[in-house]
C-alpha cells in the first residue's frame, strides 16, 4: 500500500507545532541571551557552584532549541525529498520515494522522543535523579534481582551517555545487594526516570535452588530530585543523628581502615541516608546530607500534593505496590502493569532497553493528570 506522505507530513507537523507550543522557542531564545550574558560575565567563576549551573543551563538550553530546529528542517527535507520524486521518471522516483519512506520512520521515531520531552513538566521534572534500589521479599534471589536492576539502569544510563555515580552499595551476604544509591547527572534524568518508582517484581527459576524451583522476588526502585543550592530545605543540627563505620565490600570484606563511611538518620521523620563511596568522612557526610536533603523536599513535595488531592475529593493511590513483572518462566516478557506496555526481549531489557517503558510511563502519568 502507498504511502500518503502528503498526509503523513501534516502529521509531523501537527505534532512538532504541539512540541513548539510547549517549548517556546521564542522563550528559549531570550533564555539563551539571558544565560550566554551570564556565562561571559567576568566574575562568573567566583561562585564554582552557580557558574556550573549557569553553564549547564546555558548548554541545555541551547541543546533543547536546537532539537526543535533540526525536527523542523528534517520534516521540510522529507518534504522536498517527496517533491522531487514527483518529477522523475518512475525508476528514479521510486528510489527516491524509497528513500524518503526511510527518513519518514526516523523522522516519527524522533519526534516521539521529543514529544515525551515536552511532558516532562512537573516541578522537578528537569533535575538530576537520585536512584536507591532496595531488595525486597524473596531472599537471595531479591537481593540478586535489585543488582539486575541496578546494572540495568547504570546501561540505560550509559546509553544516553548520561554520566552516573554510585554513592552507596549495601552487599548482601550470598549474592547481590541489600540496597544502592547513585546519582544520574543528566537534565531532566528525574522527570525521566519517575515513572520507574515503584515494585518490581521477577518470577524465575532461581539459580540459588538446588530443586530448580520457581522463585518470586520483588525490589523496590525509589527516584527523587537532586537537591539544588536555590532549595530552602534547612535542617537543624539537632534533627541529624549521625553515625559512622568502617566501608565494606561484597561478602563484608574490609576495603577501609578508617570509619569514613557514614549513615545519617533524620529523627522527625525516620529517614536513613548512607554513604560509604567517598574517599572521607566529611566527602561521605556531604553527600548524605545533599541525599537526605534531596529526600526531604521530596517528601515535601508529596504532602503537598496528597494534600490538594485531599482537598479535592482524589484520594486513589497513583502507583499500585507492583508495577512491572519481569516474568523468565515459563515464558519471557517484561510487561508494565500500569501502562501494558511489554517486551518479549527480557535480556534487552535488563541490559537497559527501557526507553519504552519510560515513554510509555510518561504519557500514561499525563494522561492521568488531565484526566484527574
């Protein structure tokens, strides 16, 4: 069947001019002025801190205008491309409608992405993430299946070319670990990665059973944004317990001499952050505090939120306690409870081919934020 690219090319159209509506490119334009006369102003490096932000800033957006740019420019190259096949004779023009047929499915894969982009508008949806992962119910096999998740995550994030840091590992004594913490620093990395929180549930053969029974275990993904210097999240002194032991590594070998690890308890709340991956005690307590502050502006953030559904008469949970299966036998398939979005390619998927579940994750969030 022919392909109607005319009809096709008023469909990326329509979407971009949606993308444009919601990025502004008008309003990123002025930004970049704004930010490009802060990064040459001379006393910019006085303030480390702030002249990274506006660098990165100024970098991001100068990426994201040039993203809707290029769409635009391709959609009107496709459009050429069908325009001079329409004059050549039928051998010529059938390469070049071939051609053009291929750049059409690049051009819709492309745009989707950047469509998602433009949902991300949550308070701190463009933050860095911090990502713990915790095993939950099934023992060994728990703990092996939240380092599954912990590897698959690290991949999705080094495909993207997202740099990342672990922070924390806690290692279980048989195989995997009790829990991880790392940093994606990456734009909008929470916005992104969100729609991930949630229970995770494996059914396999456990390779720990010597009678090759199938085994069901569960881990528990959490994702906040990273704290920022412009957050007013103050916490005194006496709310902070602070406790400090020696680092350790798989199987609790010693790999420190010194207690420089550290583990934070925040007494109101009953929050605990622990750090151990940096070189010293005041490296390690720096960046619990920034976790455990990064937590609390979280939980801020939802007793706003639980409280405006309150009010409003909403008061239906948002994420069930299992969201995605990622079922090994009898069959394979990794399927999204919330969405139904699915992957017969299981090994694909904990290698971190996830964009899927992600996108398919965010339209199904906004959906639920109109319709609510």
């Amino acid at each position: 069947m022919a392909i109607d690219f005319n009809e096709e090319i008023s469909q990326l159209r329509s979407v971009l001019s949606n993308v444009e509506a919601v990025t502004d490119p008008e309003a990123l334009r002025a930004r970049i002025e704004e930010l490009s006369q802060q990064a040459t102003a001379p006393d910019l490096w006085d303030n480390p801190a702030n002249a990274q932000a506006v660098t990165s800033q100024l970098s991001h957006t100068q990426s994201e205008l040039e993203r809707v740019k290029k769409m635009a420019d391709r959609i009107n190259d496709l459009e050429a491309l069908v325009e001079i096949a329409a004059d050549e004779e039928p051998a010529d023009a059938q390469i070049l409608l071939e051609e053009a047929e291929t750049d059409l499915g690049k051009i819709r894969k492309d745009l989707a992405e950047l469509e998602i982009k433009t949902l991300l508008s949550g308070e701190y949806d463009e933050r860095e993430a911090v990502v713990t992962i915790r095993s939950g119910a099934g023992g060994v096999d728990a703990a092996d299946f939240a380092e599954m998740l912990l590897r698959m995550y690290l991949r999705w994030a080094e495909r993207h070319g997202y740099p990342t840091q672990v922070m924390d590992t806690s290692y279980a004594e048989e195989a995997g670990i009790k829990s991880a913490t790392f940093e994606v620093k990456a734009p909008y990395a929470f916005g992104t990665l969100s729609v991930e929180a949630g229970t995770h549930r494996l059914v396999r053969i456990s390779p720990f059973d010597n009678q090759g029974r199938r085994q069901t275990s569960f881990a528990a993904v959490e994702v906040i944004p990273l704290i920022e210097t412009t957050d007013e999240i103050e916490i005194p002194e006496s709310e902070l317990k602070i406790d400090v032991f020696r680092s350790s590594g798989p199987g609790g070998q010693s790999v420190n001499t010194t207690d420089s690890a550290v583990r934070m308890t925040h007494i109101p709340t009953g929050i605990v952050v622990s750090m151990q991956n940096e070189k010293s005690q005041i490296q390690n307590r720096a960046a619990a505090l920034r976790v455990m502050q990064s937590r609390l502006l979280q939980l801020r953030h939802e007793e706003e939120q639980a409280k405006k559904k309150e009010m409003a008469g909403d008061i239906k949970a948002a994420w069930g306690d299992q969201m995605r299966s990622y079922v090994l036998q009898p069959y394979q398939m990794v399927k999204d409870l919330r969405t139904n979005y699915e992957d017969g390619n299981t090994s694909g998927v904990f290698d971190g081919d996830i964009d899927g579940f992600i996108d398919a994750g965010i339209r199904w969030r906004k959906n639920g934020e109109d319709e609510s």
